[in-house]
C-alpha cells in the first residue's frame, strides 16, 4: 500500500494520511508513505523502493488515478495496481479505505509501516498516457522549450520535464489523442479527471495535420498551410483539417447556379399549380 503525502504544510490532509496509513497497517497490509507522487523528481531514491515492491499494489495520493498510475508507471513501478484513489476526491476516510479493502482483498496480521522523506521541490511538467500515446510527435514539434524527444524506440518522451513553463499546458490543448496530462491544471480534462478526455478544438486539428503532414479521415486529403489564405477569401473549407474544399470563385458559381434551378422550379410549380385541379385545365 502507497500514501503519498500532499505537499507543503496541510495539518488537516496529514492527519487524513496518517489515519489510513495507519488503518491500513492494523488490517495487515505493508504501507509505505512517501512524498506528494508527482514532484518527486525523476532521479529520487523512492523510485528504487516502490519499483521493488511485489503482489497487488494500491495508491492513495493527491492525483486523479488516471495520472498517479501513469506516473508510477512511467517510474518503472510494475506491481499490479488495484486500486488508485485520489484522496482529495473521497468523501471520507472510510470511502478510501473500503475502496481499498475492497481491491486488495482480505489480509492477515499485523502490516508494517515505514515513511521515505525526500525533497520535493514544486514542479509542473506533462504526464503521458501511454495507453492513447501513439508518438505521432505533434508535441514534440509544437512544444517551445524541448520537453519532448525521442527515445531509441522512437517513443515520444518528456525527457526534460523541468523545462516546462510552469502553468502552461499547450501541449495538452493540442494533443489529437488526449493523451498528455498535467495533474495540477485547474481544468478537469487536462488534470485526468475520471470521464474526461482533452479534445483538440478546430485550430489544433487543422495544425496536428499541417504540421505532421497526415492524410484528414474527413476529406481524404492533405492540407498544407495555404488553406488558411483560402479561408479568409471565403473558401469552403473541411471543418476537420482546415483544408479548402472549394475556392470562393467555385462557391460563387455553384450559389448562381443554384439560384436559377430553383427559380426554375418555383416557375414549375406556379404552371402547375394553374393546371391542376380547380385550375382549368383538362
């Protein structure tokens, strides 16, 4: 079992964390505290301890279980985890610990509890979500102050995390796949919330096309930068990918074109209108 404090000084939230710590030993299980999960840094000796621990794990942090898994995850850390709970989503401490008895199962004896400190100097860097990332590299390519690289599988990888600009989540605006989290954003989508998912709006998904030059499912084909100057000359253009599906002189023709067929139709139908029944006709 895993409690990962809050950072900084919060009497209310250290007693929380003691108390299910604490519960969670009487009812047998091992429980490590460690410092608030996501500013430990990359090089900690926590790591090193949670990647040794073996059978069914559960986390109880002050993250969203989306990104608490993806950073332990991200660590190295292998145990099965069963349960992730975000404590300050929990009702009650009883809620917490019934989720956790309930994922964990039934224990025996009397558990151990030991305490890692550490520094945790603040930080705000993204959590990648493995399970939607498809290293497309439209962040690597977007981001401004080289965060992201490669890695000898070409994954794409935050390799220098610091480097983020503290309060700036671009990058997870712009993700076609949602898959880039920044577990302190005030904004649920961005932070991982349960049931949300960041979707790009118009402008990113015109510029992940752009940019890596793939083909849009919408209209089939590849938009390049251009399409922005059709745009403003009043193009009709894919709302997916930006790209102009027609020019403004072809948008002008076919409106002409439709307006004499349905002139002609609207004459069609006075001439039958005067011929038809009560008209005077045969």
């Amino acid at each position: 079992m895993i409690v990962s404090r809050h950072r900084g000084e919060h009497p209310d939230r250290r007693v929380l964390e003691d108390h299910i710590a604490s519960r969670c030993r009487s009812a047998g299980r091992d429980v490590i505290l460690i410092p608030h999960l996501y500013h430990l840094t990359e090089h900690s000796a926590v790591w090193p301890e949670l990647r040794s621990l073996e059978g069914p794990l559960a986390v109880a942090s002050w993250l969203h279980p989306r990104p608490a898994e993806c950073v332990l995850r991200d660590r190295g850390v292998q145990g099965e985890l069963r349960c992730a709970i975000d404590l300050g989503a929990a009702e009650s401490a009883g809620e917490a610990l019934s989720a956790i008895s309930e994922a964990l199962g039934p224990a025996e004896g009397e558990g151990r509890l030991r305490e890692i400190e550490d520094e945790t100097p603040a930080r705000w860097y993204p959590v990648l979500d493995r399970s939607q990332c498809t290293s497309c590299g439209h962040c690597l390519q977007f981001c401004l102050f080289g965060v992201y690289e490669r890695d000898k599988a070409a994954r794409v990888v935050a390799t220098s995390p610091d480097l983020c600009k503290p309060g700036c989540p671009a990058c997870a605006r712009i993700c076609p796949h949602g898959a880039i989290m920044f577990p302190l954003c005030d904004e649920p989508a961005i932070a991982g919330a349960p049931g949300t998912c960041m979707e790009p709006d118009a402008a990113a998904r015109r510029m992940f096309y752009v940019r890596t030059g793939r083909r849009c499912p919408v209209c089939g084909e590849v938009p390049g930068a251009e399409d922005a100057a059709f745009a403003r000359a009043g193009a009709v253009i894919c709302e997916e990918c930006g790209r102009a599906t027609e020019a403004a002189g072809e948008c002008e023709e076919e409106s002409t074109v439709h307006a004499e067929i349905d002139a002609l139709i609207d004459a069609l139908d006075r001439a039958t209108g005067q011929r038809g029944p009560g008209g005077g006709g045969r």
